[in-house]
C-alpha cells in the first residue's frame, strides 16, 4: 500500500499476532543475550548477589513500567505504542522526542546483537578470519562483518514477509531457548556451591556495596526492555484477541524475565568462582566449561545465547519498523515510513532503513558493546518516562478503573525512570555515561533527532492535525 497524503485511507497492518505470539515477543526480546556478554561487567561492579539484587529492583520498576503500559494499551491499542500515547497526552512535538528516543533504544539494541552474532559463533566454531582493523585494543574481522550482514539481512527478510511469520519464528526460538535454558540452570545449581558466590558484592571497585548494585541497576532498562514489543504491536493482534488482555501477557512477560534472569546469574555464580572467569571473553559459558571439565554444557549454553540473540534481534527490529512506521503514518517524520507492501502488510521503508542502521552499528565491533547497552539505556529509560508522565492525562477521559494503585503506577514509575536518568547524568555517580565515548554518542543521537525534526517540518505541516489524530490514534478526523 503506497501513502497518499490525499486520501482519507489510514494505513494499516496485517492483523495476524495471538496470545503465545505477543508472549513470544515480549519474553524472547527481554532475554537476549546480554546475560553472556555482558555478565562479566555485572559480577564485576556488584558481584552474582548484589547482580541478583540489582535485577530484583529493576524487576519490580518494570513492573511498575508495565502496569502503565499495561492501561495505556487498553485505552490506546495502537501500532507505536508510546508515540501514540505521548501524542495523545502532550501532542507532537513530545511524541517525537519519545518516538526518536525509543527508536534509537531499539535499534541500538539490535546493533548490539549484530555485534554480539560473531562473538558467540565464534566460541562454538572458529569464525575469527580476516582482521581488518583494531578499535580501542579490539579487533573488528571480516568473517564477524559478513555474519552480522547475513543475519541482519535474515531478521529483515523475516520481517519483511509479514509479521505472520516473524511471530511465529519468535514462538518456535522461545519454547527452544526456555528447554535449553532449564537444563543448564538445573546442572549448575545442582552441581554448584554456594560458597562460590563469594565475594558476594564485587570487587568493590566503585567503593561500596550500593555504589556497585546502582552501577548494574541504571543498565536495567536496556536488559528489559523487550515487554514493550507488545503495545508496538498491538494494532496487529488477531481479531478473536481482545485488547484488555494485552496487559496480562506484557506483566507475565516481565516476571518470566526477571525469574529467568535471577535463575541464570545464580547457577552461573555456584557453578564456579566468579573472580577466576570475569576475564573471559564469554564468564557465562567459560563457568560451565570449567566446573565440568568438558565441552558440551558450555556448548548448551553458547546455544541458549544464540537463540536469546535471534528472539531478542527479531523482536527488536519488528519494533523498531513499528515505532519508524507510526511516526512515518502521522507525518511527524516523513510519510514515507509508513509505506506498507502490498502483498505482506509490512513496513518496507522502516524495514530497510532499520536494517542500514543496524549493519553500520556491527562495523564498531566488540568495543561498542557497552556503548550500545549504555547509551541504549538511557534513551530507553527517557521512552519510559515519557509514558509514565502520559498515562494520567490519557486516562482521564477513560472508563480505567481510579484505584489507588492505578493512580500511584504512574509516580512509581516516572520516579524510578527519572532516578535511572539522573544516576546516569551527574557527574559524580558511580553509574554516570563516560567521557567522552557515550556522551559524544548520546549528544550525536539528541543532533540527530534535532536535524531530523527540523526537515521533517514541511511534512508535518501537510496535514491538519485533526487527520494526523486519526492516522496516529484511529481516532476520528474532526
């Protein structure tokens, strides 16, 4: 379907997506593989108890995040989710600042997987061929720039031949990535000791115990997001699925998330003494490798990773396309974003340009790896402000029912937010970006948004807000 600014038709996709699809993306999305490169940071700030503390926390915050979400998606069960909420409540100017901020969270996650692709293969077979150049003391080889081209170029043909298949290949990588995952947990806590936890806290590095649990606790947006696939993708739900149910499955999302996450980092830290593998490239799989002097569950392990990398990479690239799409369908950047295909009832342009973004972040190699966490979760962190300020205005007018919880949700989860934001920008936290690597990043990406805004102004003054109300919202043109 081409978009014509002309015509009263408001573009639309594929409505394909049930319950075990939804639950797919959300859970397959939040696991990821972070839990393998990058643990080793983790035990290092905060140690395998004060990591475990630290993601309880974050559990519990994004929960609170969810819940917003959770009534928002009743209210509003619209592709792009927070664009269509911060328009709602504050308009378009604010539903770009969110859109950008959250688009950029997306895509820095799935440059993040680009990189992390050749990391994992190679521990499983030696894939380390024709190094090209060297970026801060890490090598970028050509071997790893082909891998992320092939399966950038995989997740978007996915992506591109409807959201039908895409769920489905989500669900089948899930159900893999939980009975894979179950077997090593249950290995690793049934061989382990848990006097290999020890030191408990880390190495202390940042002074104390707290200094060391904040550190992890602010990159806790970026480890879960992934439950907020779902309102991206809710205007794509089957038509037997009822919105009201959207929430359930985005609240049991997070829960799963955070069990899996605590259940990983406590067979890791029993199964061997933290200190002695921080230094591998991989502590995750290098800890069983070690505790069973063999091969195989460290290869168990190395293929849960590369699952959670696909179920995290397609669902943050389907994201991704939907937030592009519906800032494209109502002109707030330009309309060519929301140019669907004909055939499949897929986001071309979003997809191209998505997949581009996400090739040209691999090239950084390794060393962007905590770049991309860093930076990734403070604008991630902004998106979830932004709905957390957004929810009691488009809540107003709604039969949601005024409970007390209801009504503190919001707070919580604004503060919690606003805390992660803060801890990130004073100078003096322990969990502040660095000089001048993440802050350079972070100011180019707030450029970005800022000269992309400026040249979309002649598209967005096309429109009478009135239809750019029912092309973002599906609300009608008055």
């Amino acid at each position: 379907m081409n978009l014509d600014l002309n015509t009263k038709q408001r573009p639309e996709l594929k409505k394909t997506i049930g319950r075990l699809g939804f639950f797919s993306l959300a859970f397959g999305s939040m696991i990821g593989v972070g839990w393998i490169t990058g643990l080793h940071a983790m035990f290092e700030k905060a140690g395998p108890v004060g990591t475990m503390i630290a993601f309880v926390a974050g559990g519990l915050l994004m929960i609170a995040i969810g819940l917003c979400y959770a009534q928002a998606m009743q209210i509003l069960p619209v592709t792009g989710g927070e664009v269509a909420y911060a328009y709602k409540a504050y308009g378009t100017g604010k539903a770009f600042i969110v859109g950008w901020c959250l688009a950029i969270g997306y895509l820095s996650v799935s440059a993040f997987e680009a990189v992390s692709i050749g990391v994992v293969i190679s521990h499983l077979i030696d894939v380390n061929a024709w190094p090209l150049y060297e970026i801060e003391g890490s090598t970028v080889y050509g071997s790893h720039i082909i891998l992320a081209f092939l399966f950038t170029g995989a997740i978007s043909l996915i992506n591109y031949l409807g959201v039908g298949i895409a769920t489905q290949v989500q669900t089948i990588l899930t159900i893999s990535l939980i009975v894979f995952a179950a077997a090593f947990v249950v290995a690793g806590c049934s061989q382990g000791q848990l006097s290999n936890l020890e030191p408990i806290f880390g190495n202390w590095e940042f002074g104390t115990p707290f200094a060391g649990i904040l550190a992890v606790f602010v990159t806790v947006p970026f480890w879960f997001v992934g439950f907020d696939t779902i309102p991206q993708a809710a205007e794509e739900r089957a038509e037997h699925f009822p919105a009201s149910h959207l929430g359930r499955l985005l609240i049991m999302a997070i829960a799963g998330s955070t069990l899996f996450y605590l259940l990983v980092f406590l067979s890791v830290g029993m199964t061997s003494r933290w200190p002695e593998i921080v230094d591998e490239t991989l502590p995750t799989a290098a800890a069983f490798r070690l505790a069973f002097g063999s091969p195989f569950w460290e290869r168990i392990v190395l293929t849960v990773g590369l699952i959670g990398l696909l179920t995290s990479w397609n669902g943050f690239f389907l994201s991704g396309c939907r937030v592009l799409f519906a800032m494209g369908r109502g002109n707030i950047i330009h309309p060519a974003f929301a140019k669907t295909h004909q055939k499949y009832g897929t986001p071309t342009v979003a997809i191209i340009f998505s997949a581009t973004i996400t090739f040209l972040g691999a090239l950084f190699g390794k060393h962007a790896i905590t770049l991309f966490v860093n930076v990734g979760a403070f604008c991630i962190a902004l998106a979830f402000l932004g709905v957390a300020i957004s929810l009691p205005k488009i809540r107003r007018d709604s039969d949601i029912e005024q409970s007390l919880l209801n009504r503190l949700v919001p707070w919580i989860a604004g503060a919690g937010s606003a805390f992660i934001l803060l801890a990130m920008l004073l100078p003096q936290s322990p969990a502040k970006l660095s000089w001048p690597t993440e802050w350079g990043v972070l100011v180019l990406v707030l450029l970005g948004g800022a000269i992309l805004w400026k040249i979309s102004t002649k598209v967005r003054n096309e429109i009478p807000e009135g239809r750019r109300r029912m092309l973002i919202l599906n609300e009608k043109d008055k």
